[in-house]
C-alpha cells in the first residue's frame, strides 16, 4: 500500500519541478530541489526492508513463512525472537547476497485458519520454509511440497519418523516424563493423579507418563480430564471428585490459562493445603509469568514445577535486553510478559535455518515445480513442490548449535535433543530453583557443566515448602477427607484365639478383637508417621481346602485383613502382603519321657548293659594277667590263695578311680597298665558326662519317622498345614485336626494309642506359644522347614503396604513385641530352658575299640610272660616223666616265689655294684658327710635278674608317684 502510493506520487513532483523552473527566484528553486532529493531517500529507506530488498541487486532472496497464533503471549514472544535472528543473521552475513525474508500469518486459534495460511505460503508466495504450525495437517502440506516444517510442538502424538519434511524445534512433552518419574520416586510416593487437558496436547503425555512412572513401581491411580471448555463449576466438582479418593499427588498438564482456574478451585476445594503434592509440567512452568501473579500468589504456593534447563550466559542476557527493548516497539501496548524458553527455541531454529540456508549456497531461488497443468485445480494440488527444501532439510535435520541462546541446541534426526530439567518451587510470585534432572544422573541438587556433558553433584533435592507452608514431605495419600476409615477385616472364626479373637460386646454391640496380631497391628498403626483411624468389621472365614491356592481373601472387601493369614502364592493374587511379622517356618513337637531323674538306679542308665558286662569282665580279666605277671617277682602278690585271689580283685577294680597303691616290677605289667588306665579314662569320662545328661536334660518321646511308624499326626484346624503334610505323603487317616492349644496338650498326652496323636506339626507362631505353655512336657524336635510365615493382607492398589512394611522390619530388628506377646498370651507358670538334643545310654559300640586295645595289649603280655616261663624252665618239660606231671611240675614252679639271689650271684658286675654299695655304706656311718644327698634312713636295694623284673627301687605307682620311698641299703649276694 504504501509502496504503489509513492509510485502514483511521482508526477506530482515532477509536476511541482516543472512550475518551480518557471520561477525566476534562484534560492526557492534549490529549496525544492533539496525537497525532491529528501523524499526520494525516504521512499528507498521506507520500502526497501519491507520488499526484502536493498541496494545489492543481485541479492537472493529466501522466502520464510511464519505461522504463530498472535493472540497468545507465546505468539508475540517468539514473533519478536525470530526477528531478531534475522536481523542477527543478515548483520553477521552482510557479505553474502542471501537475505531471509519474513512472511507472518496469524493462525487465529484455529486449525483451520493455520491451514489456510500454509496453503497461501506454499501456493502463492511459495516459501521456502515454514515455522510455528502445530497440526498435522500442515505438516503434510510441507510433505507433499517438500518444504521443511519448523514447529514448537510439544505434543509427542506429532512423529518426526513418520514426516520426512517435519523438525522440531521444541522438546516433546514425553522428554520431562523420566525427570517427573524421579521426582514421585524420590519422595517414595506408590500412586499418583494425573490432570490433564482434553486435547491432542493433554493427551500426548500419558501413555509415556504412564510408562515412566510404571518403571519405578508407581501406578497412575486415576487420570482426571478437563476440556478446555470447561466451567468453574465443571473444575470444581471434579476436584471434590478427586479429593474422595486416596491419592494426594497430582501431576498437573495443561495450558496456562486452564491451569490457572484449576488452582484457583483447588484452594476454594482445600486441596492447597498441607498432606497434598502438587507437580506441574515444562509447558506450564516455562510459561507461568503468562499466569496472573495473584493467582500463583493465592493458589499455587508450594507447587513443584519442571522445565528445561537454560544456562545464564552473557550472550542470554544481553539478548534478553535486546528483546525487551524490540518487544515494546512491536507491542507498544502490552506489559508483564517476558521471554522464556519457547521464543529462544524459536531464536535457535530460525539461526539453523540461517546455517542450513549458507550452508547450501544456493545462487537463485527456483519456483515451484508443478506437475499437473490441468486447469480448474485445487489448492492443494497447485502447489508444486520445491527444489530446495530438499537441500535445507538434510541440512537441517542434523545440525548442532555451538552457542545456542536456550544451551545445547542439537537436532538430530528432525529432533531437538533432550537437555537437562530444572526442577523449581514456586514460592511467593516466583521460583526457586531445588534442584536437576539428568538422564544419566537423574536427581540433583547441583548442577555442574563440563563442556556438554552434566554432571550431578549430588543425589537429593533441596528444601522444599510444601502446599500449606510444610517442610514435611507429603506421604502421598490419605484416608480422605469425607472421614472414611481404614475398615480391617477380622476373622470370627480364627485358627487360634491367642492370634485373634473377636467377641462383641454385649452393652455396646461394639466389635471387640484382642489377639497377638491385632497386638501387633496396631502397634504397627502407632509406629507409623502419621495417623490412621481405622475400624474392625469381623468376617467369617471359609474352611480350609486341601489346595494350593487357598485364595479365599479373592474379592476382598477389606482394605486389610489381620490375623494369623499366611503369607502363600494363591493368596498374593489377590491381596497385597506387607512383610511376614512372626517367625516363620513348619515344625514338630513331641512330648519329653517320664522323668527318670528321681529313679533310684539312673546311674546305671549311662551305659547299657552289654557295656556294663563287659566293662566288668575286662576288670577281671585285667587283674587276673596282673596277678599273672607279678605274683612270682612281687611280694605284694604272694601269700594265701584268698589273699593273691583278693589282690587280683583289688588292684584291677582300683584302678577304676586309680586307686591303687601295690607296686609293679614287671615292665610287661607296667605295658599292660598303661593301657588299660587310658581305657579306663575315657570310660570314666563317658560315663559322667553321659550321667550329668540325663540328670539336666529332658528325655524326648521318639519321634523320627513318623509315617514308617504309623504314628497319628495332630495339626491346626483350618490351616494350609493340612495340604503340606498331604505333600509329605502322611496317610490322610493319619491325620488328625485340633483348634485350640488345649487340645493339642490333650492329644499328645493320650498317645496315638489311646485316640491322641505322637507329634503335633504346625507353624512356629502357633508351637511357640505352646511350648511356652506346656514347656515342660513336650519340646520341638527335626527340621525346619521354611514357609513365608504370618502377614497383614492388604487390598493390592493400598498405600499403607511400603510403609507398614518398614515398621515391622524396625520391630523385628528390636524384638520386644515377639517376647512380650508371647508371654502375655501364653500363660506360662515358670520359665523353661528349650532343648532339641537327646541323652541316650551308651552302647558297647562306641568302645569296642578301646576293649580291643586292652585285650590285645593284654594277651599279647601274658603270651610273652608265659613263652619265657616254659624256656626257663626247659628242663622239666625235656624231662621223661609224663605230660600229667610235667604240667604239675611246672604249675609248682609257676606257683613258687622266684629266687632272685640265687639268679643274680653269678651276673657280672654285681659284685662290684655290691662292693660300692657297703665301702659307701662304711663311709657314710663315719662320715656322714660323705653322703649328704642320703636320707638319714637306712636304705635297702633290692637286686633282681630275669626278664621281665626290675629293682624295687624302680616300682610302678600309678597313684603316687611323688610319694617318697623309704629304702635301707643292704649288700646282697
């Protein structure tokens, strides 16, 4: 317009010269002149930059089409950055003869108006890009006429893979799913909300959202709709929709000026308030200087928000005064709005394209290429396609901006590149920056930058205030505020009552459950870190099944069960198990004999009585070969046959408790001795070890092998204990059930003879508290075998299960509550040492070796002795007479005290020994100091000879052999 106005303005001036040439007046004439001159350079100046034109005529011009919605803020933010890049680029590149010229539409918030404008770049101006449309239809446009499609869009439902001609220039909202994953994950949060716009932009983020969350074991517990159409009205009776449930996380997706009515309901609803988390994404925490600062000052303190990181450089920050001195010349008339990341993204793609555009080095722009000549075509099919979007987009799609204003701008494969979340409180008007997300690293307070690469520095957020102005992080769920309550479901009919018992009482009809786990639950409820009002409703139980499964809590209408449930694969289908509290495991009781200790005779009980035989004939046999060796050499051995008789009983018996004290001669006596006393040791030692046993411990009913035996089994009625046994191939007939801990006493103390049983096999909680009961008569014998014991049956989409789980670990670590219930239920009357061990007689098996060494040693003496017997005396059996009296002749001989003088006179040396003994025996008399070592006594020396003796002097005294031996030195021949 202003352009074809100067042109028909021209003769007008020419008109104007003409009649000032007529004047005669010199100075007017160069008045006009200078006039003419003045309004030429104006028209240049005006309509140059406006045609894209300058005084380089050979300049090539490149075509840019711009499609953004100037309604909206973002609109003009990103209006204004894209003329700067331009300005930018031409200033850097003012040596090349390619110049980018803008051609902005506005889309109008509508799709249709958005296609409108593409079809009229493409068609009539025939752009050679285009950036800002968000639908897929124009990005098929681009397509089919080859030109590249720069978009912000966020929404991830738009596939680069599936559009050749298709860059984003923005991040997907799927890219932040992780980062909030990270977030719900390390504040321990199992369920959360999802809110989020009824649009193709809301609707994009929850299958990856959802996807992200699942990863770290977080459910999307409910996802809440709103059309951006929706009423105040609407908002809020979904909000008071979503406040009856359980979940107090919400993670909030949806546009600014939708967002900013939702919270403005969720403070009128309460749900701004302490106990509720509130997580909003990158669109709308990138863009919340657009929301009213009223509203985010009444209604959403507290709230957690993630964005894309931008470094704060100088390049930033002097381009951000730039921009707000252009934004006021294009938008004199709005104030309040400031850059943010989409106009620097914006700033970025037109700078790439710039890149791409001299990277290609194109001479001249050609025109489109159409196919089709027909006439009487449509729009669409007009518009040709263009040769160069094809160089421009394998230029652009992989391209990386060194110093891009928003950071790391990279596009590979037609995609901007993730770069690292910024997570932020919104505290008072503003944020407040708590931390990072990275994809390595995930969370972290601090960020360092080396070169591209993030690095967290450390692994927590940091301090954070809450919705509600709490430092308390917000345990993610609540009974709700309508006042519902835990309802807990109790068994009437329970295995034991000592675990659970439910009476009602008859003045208040109140339900009344008592029990170790009721106990235990609500010690856990009371441990817990915040509270929980909770109400018993009592159930009945069905009977057991002989099946795996027993999936009888199938359907549960309960939001727990407590009671003695264990813990199986059937049920976990079902329910949702929080860590088994008991001890667990599968095991037998057996009652203890009869108490034997006060039995006149227990101390023969320590061994049997083939040992006690035994034991006894080697005693005997032992002082007989004793008697054997020493009754010839020995004096202590001579005498009447009563008195050698007596001395074999004697001495062998007394070395029982090494109680004797005759002496030995014989080294063949002293080899026999020092054998049997080892054996008699470590029988003395057996046996009183064995003695103390039977004294202290408790003597158990035999129990091994119950099925061979064909003993009854008692176990728990109603208890999956019946199908384990089944496995253990017990004869059902076998088997008999008892429902109280008294019956389980009553039964084993009849017997499996008198209608009782021989073993009770049950689950330890419940063998626990008999034993405690009834320690003295029974005791738990065999194997464990492992079972995943007793637990609180949660319905599966509860809450309470991480938490509750962690208190009972924390109580098990201490260990009080098991003693203390089991003491209170148990009843017991005095405490009771537990013992699993037997204290049976001993058998002659276990000695056989030893009596084997003692015979051996025995009878290999006596055959010694006896062979040099019959070589000393020769003589009688070479001798005629007969075999009767030779066998006499040698028993008189055997019987007969051997002379030792007579065998010793003729030894060399003896009479030199004895002529020593009396010249020191004179001497002494004179002198006694010859001899000071010498006791004052008299002294004997007894000489022997013959194999076998010794001198006296050198005796054997196994109980004694300090003692001193008072001798008188004597001279024998």
């Amino acid at each position: 317009m202003v352009y074809l106005h100067k042109q028909n303005s021209l003769p007008t001036h020419r008109l104007l010269t003409t009649r000032v040439f007529q004047m005669k007046n010199p100075r007017r004439h160069f008045l006009i002149l200078f006039i003419q001159l003045v309004s030429i350079i104006s028209f240049c100046h005006y309509v140059m930059p406006i045609r894209g034109e300058n005084n380089n005529t050979s300049a090539v011009k490149v075509d840019l089409g711009i499609i953004l919605d100037m309604e909206t803020d973002v609109g003009k933010v990103m209006h204004t950055c894209i003329l700067l890049a331009i300005e930018d680029y031409h200033a850097a590149a003012s040596h090349t003869a390619t110049r980018i010229v803008p051609h902005l539409r506005d889309s109008e918030k509508d799709d249709v108006e958005e296609a409108s404008a593409a079809i009229y770049l493409l068609k009539d101006v025939q752009v050679q890009a285009i950036f800002g449309p968000q639908t897929d239809f124009v990005i098929d446009l681009g397509n089919r006429a080859k030109v590249p499609i720069i978009s912000p869009a966020t929404n991830p439902l738009l596939s680069v893979k599936e559009n050749p001609f298709f860059i984003r220039g923005a991040l997907p909202s799927s890219s932040q799913t992780k980062a909030i994953a990270a977030i719900v994950k390390n504040y321990g949060w199992r369920q959360v909300v999802i809110i989020h716009e009824d649009s193709s932009y809301g609707t994009g983020i929850v299958p990856h959202l959802t996807d992200a969350l699942l990863e770290n074991n977080t459910l999307v517990s409910y996802r809440s709709v709103i059309s951006p159409s929706a009423n105040d009205d609407q908002i809020l009776k979904e909000l008071y929709n979503l406040n009856t449930k359980q979940t107090r996380v919400f993670i909030v997706h949806l546009q600014p000026y939708l967002a900013s009515r939702l919270f403005l309901k969720a403070k009128e609803a309460g749900m701004m308030s302490t106990g509720y988390a509130w997580i909003i994404t990158d669109v709308l925490t990138s863009l919340l200087d657009s929301v009213d600062p009223s509203v985010i000052e009444s209604s959403m303190q507290g709230v957690l928000g993630i964005k894309p990181y931008v470094p704060s450089t100088t390049e930033l920050k002097n381009f951000t005064k730039r921009w707000r001195k252009r934004f006021r010349q294009v938008y004199p008339d709005i104030d309040g709005v400031e850059l943010n990341v989409f106009g620097l993204w914006a700033y970025d793609s037109i700078t790439s394209l710039a890149e791409a555009v001299a990277k290609v080095g194109i001479t001249a722009i050609p025109k489109f290429k159409r196919e089709d000549t027909r006439k009487n075509l449509t729009d669409i099919d007009a518009l040709g396609t263009s040769e160069l979007g094809s160089l421009l987009i394998h230029s652009m799609q992989n391209i990386t901006l060194k110093a891009g204003l928003s950071g790391d701008f990279r596009i590979a494969d037609g995609e901007l590149q993730p770069s690292p979340y910024q997570i932020v409180n919104i505290i008072g008007t503003g944020q407040r920056s708590v931390g990072f997300w990275t994809e390595k690293d995930s969370i972290s307070y601090k960020l360092k930058m080396n070169g591209k690469i993030a690095k967290t520095d450390n692994k927590q957020l940091g301090p954070i205030i809450w919705p509600g102005e709490s430092t308390i992080v917000p345990k993610g769920w609540d009974m709700s505020t309508s006042g519902k309550r835990l309802r807990v479901g109790v068994s009437v009919n329970g295995k034991l009552d000592e675990f659970i018992k439910v009476e009602r009482d008859s003045k208040t009809q109140a339900i009344v459950a008592t029990g170790l786990c009721l106990d235990f639950f609500k010690e856990i409820i009371e441990s817990l870190p915040y509270a929980v009002s909770y109400v018993f409703i009592p159930f009945t139980m069905p009977d057991s099944r002989t099946s795996p499964d027993y999936d009888h809590l199938d359907n549960m209408e309960y939001d727990v069960v407590v009671g003695d449930v264990t813990i199986l694969a059937g049920q976990s289908k079902y329910v949702n198990f929080a860590l088994p509290f008991p001890e667990s495991g599968i095991s037998t009781v057996v009652p203890v004999k009869d108490d034997e200790r006060k039995n006149i005779w227990i101390f023969l009980k320590p061994l049997k009585s083939e040992l006690w035989i035994t034991t006894g004939a080697f005693f005997v046999f032992i002082g007989f070969v004793v008697w054997v060796l020493e009754h010839r050499v020995n004096k202590e051995f001579r005498g009447p046959k009563h008195k050698q008789v007596g001395m074999m009983f004697w001495f062998s018996f007394s070395t029982l408790v090494f109680a004797h004290r005759e002496r030995v001669t014989s080294n063949l006596t002293r080899f026999v001795l020092i054998v049997w006393v080892f054996v008699v040791l470590v029988l003395t030692s057996s046996y009183t070890a064995s003695l103390s046993s039977m004294l202290t411990v408790q003597q158990l009913q035999p129990a091994n092998d119950l099925i061979n035996n064909g003993g009854y089994v008692g176990y728990l009625k109603g208890s999956f204990v019946e199908y384990f046994l089944m496995r253990m191939q017990f004869d059902r007939s076998k088997l008999r059930s008892y429902s109280t801990l008294e019956e389980y006493n009553d039964a084993l103390l009849r017997g499996s003879k008198n209608g009782g049983v021989s073993a009770i096999i049950d689950e330890l909680p419940n063998l626990t508290l008999f034993l405690n009961k009834y320690c003295r008569k029974y005791i738990m014998v065999g194997q464990t075998y492992k079972t995943d014991g007793f637990g609180l049956a949660f319905s599966e989409a509860s809450p309470l299960v991480p938490d509750v789980s962690r208190a009972v670990l924390k109580m098990k670590e201490g260990g009080q509550f098991a003693k203390r219930g089991i003491q209170k239920y148990s009843s017991n009357e005095t405490d009771c040492s537990q013992s699993n061990g037997t204290s049976d007689s001993l058998t002659l098996d276990s000695f056989r070796g030893l009596f084997l060494i003692a015979g051996v040693s025995a009878g290999t003496a006596l055959l010694i002795f006896f062979l040099i017997f019959l070589y000393q005396n020769r003589e009688i059996l070479a001798t005629d007479d007969s075999i009767r009296k030779k066998i006499s002749a040698i028993a008189k001989v055997f019987d007969e005290e051997k002379d030792i003088s007579n065998s010793k006179s003729g030894k060399p040396g003896c009479n030199e020994e004895s002529q020593t003994a009396t010249v020191l025996l004179a001497a002494s008399e004179t002198s006694p100091e010859i001899l000071p070592n010498l006791p004052s006594q008299s002294l004997e020396i007894r000489i022997s000879d013959g194999l076998g003796e010794s001198p006296a002097h050198e005796g054997f005294s196994a109980t004694e052999p300090a003692t001193l031996v008072h001798e008188t030195i004597t001279e024998t021949f």
